[in-house]
C-alpha cells in the first residue's frame, strides 16, 4: 500500500498546502492515512462516496479503501451522510467538515505555542537584563519541547533571581528537581512547600506530662 501511495504522490495529482503539512506531526495519523486524506481533500468538489473510483484512484483494493475511510471516521477527520440529490436521489457523500475545524484548532494552538514561546523568552530576557546566548535559547527550549508550564519556569526565574543567581543552569537544576518531585504547576510547587514546613514544625503537647517520672529526664 504504501509503495501504491507514493507512486500516487509522485504522479502530482494532490497538492498539500503548507498550512496543512505544518499539522502533520499533530494529526495522529500513518504516512498512509494522511495522503488517503489528502486524496478526498483533493476531490473537494465531488465527494460523493465511491469507494470503487477512490480504489483505482489510488491502485489499492476497495476493502483497503473502505478501511482507511473507516479509520478516518474513528479519528473524527470525516464523516458519511445520505443527502438527496436535486433529482430526489439518495446519495452518500464524505463529510470533511471535522477536516476543516481539527486543522483550524491545530493552527491556532501552534499560534499559540509560538506567542507563548516567544513571551518566556521576551520574559527570562528582561528579568536578567541582557540577550540570551545560544545554550540558554536550546535550554529554553528543552523546557518548553517538556511541557514545562511556562508560569512554573518564571516562577524558578524569580526564585532563582532572588538569591542573585543569574545563571539558567542554576534554573534548569531547579526545574529539573521539580519535575522528578511530581511539580508540574506553581500551585503544585505551593503546597509541596507547605507540606515541607508543616514537616519541620512538630507540635508536642506537654501540659500532661508528668516530668518527675519520666525516667529519661531523671537520667539527664
């Protein structure tokens, strides 16, 4: 199938737009899937479902063909419905609406992540007061390719500015530490130090205890 697909690419019958490619790592999709999707989204404008024509289309079997329409629609990029024609025909048509709407959230979460990247950095610049070099930017960046919250990375920048240390090692250690503690939120890293406090004070009830015949104290 796979090798059916490629040669199907490289006849250039579908064009990818970049926005669409830009994606493809967040689709959840095989190679496979994808161009198979790409195929109907070449076909916008005759949708109907065929299954016989998109299986000489793409040279693979009709139960190839049917298959990956049916892993499509359980990964909710597609849909079958029966609409009647001008002619008061029933016909099924493929649905690629849940196409449209999964591409925009996936575009606009990565305008997203692009403005929430660019503000830690425009954050971390200002609070030390000079540009960051090359290492800090890579370090910065294993922070965020970790799903770091970006609050709990300003949040050690604070810390660590308050003990006048301006070094991202110091940062990336104190990240790091946090993470192996299960800290993933400042709320998280709130109560782990309230429970650390709450350790250190041990609250002991004298007011019934009889000095006189506690045996440790007489031997001392």
């Amino acid at each position: 199938m796979k090798n059916k697909l490629n040669k199907f690419i490289g006849e250039g019958n579908v064009v990818i737009p970049l926005y669409i490619l830009k994606c493809f790592k967040k689709m959840n999709l095989t190679m496979e899937e994808f161009v198979f999707l790409m195929y109907l989204y070449s076909k916008q404008d005759t949708l109907d479902f065929n299954p016989e024509k998109i299986a000489k289309d793409l040279n693979i079997d009709i139960m190839e063909a049917m298959g990956y329409v049916s892993v499509l629609i359980s990964k909710g990029y597609l849909t079958l419905e029966v609409l009647k024609s001008e002619n008061n025909v029933l016909e099924e048509v493929i649905n690629l609406e849940n196409f449209y709407e999964k591409i925009s959230t996936m575009l606009i979460n990565t305008e997203n992540e692009i403005e929430s990247k660019e503000s830690i950095y425009s954050y971390i610049e200002k609070e030390l007061k000079r540009p960051l070099n090359s290492v800090e930017i890579k370090t910065i960046e294993r922070w965020l390719e970790n799903n770091i919250d970006s609050s709990l990375i300003k949040e050690a920048i604070r810390l660590a500015l308050e003990m006048g240390v301006y070094n991202l090692k110091y940062v990336d250690k104190m990240l790091l530490d946090w993470q192996m503690r299960g800290i993933k939120t400042v709320d998280d890293l709130n109560k782990d130090k309230e429970q650390a406090d709450n350790s250190e004070v041990v609250d002991v009830d004298t007011s019934e205890w009889d000095w006189l015949d506690d045996e440790e104290f007489i031997a001392n």
